[in-house]
C-alpha cells in the first residue's frame, strides 16, 4: 500500500499537484532501492550532506513544505499527516483549485 503522500501524488498531479521528497545522507543507492521497494514514483532528491537539511531548518522527519506556484511558502508541518484523509485531501485540493496571487 502506498504511502498517503505517494498516494496523493498518484491522484492529484494530474491536477497540479508537484511532490518532491528530499533524503537525508543516504546514499544513492540505498534510497533507489528502498524506492523499488516501496513502489514509489515521487522525485526524490538526495540531500548527501545535510546541507539543504540544515538551511530549511528540518529538525524531524517527515517536514512537509506547501509552497505555491509562485514558489512562496504557505505551510510548514512537522510530523506525519495523514494525507488521503477527506480533511488532508480538501487542503490540497483547495490550494490547487486558488487562483495566483498577483
């Protein structure tokens, strides 16, 4: 079973919906094959040194970042989530739905 953040990328990005996962000094290796395993189609970045880590300010894990198209910061959430929730998946599909700011 995916996980609910894979799962929500599964059904929303065709509607705008862009998910990245960020890995924390993990080799290349060890997160491609936790991903086959996993069956996990989100772009995952490898953060080799922490160095991203540190500059976002991430001190647990899973942190999430919901950010606009304008590439302006909306939320930070610290913590899981459960995502394919009807509460979770109303806040994405609201936020994919407002229109820009300008």
């Amino acid at each position: 079973m995916p996980s609910t953040v894979e799962q929500l990328h599964r059904d929303l990005s065709g509607r705008g919906l862009s998910v990245l996962a960020v890995n924390i000094q993990e080799s290349h290796s060890a997160v491609a094959a936790w991903a086959r395993e996993k069956k996990v189609t989100i772009p995952i970045l490898l953060d080799a040194d922490g160095e991203v880590t540190r500059q976002y300010g991430v001190i647990a894990t899973p942190t999430v970042f919901l950010i606009d198209r304008e590439g302006r910061l909306l939320g930070r959430l610290v913590g899981p989530r459960d995502w394919s929730s009807p509460a979770g998946k109303a806040l994405i599909v609201g936020l994919l739905a407002a229109p820009a700011a300008r």
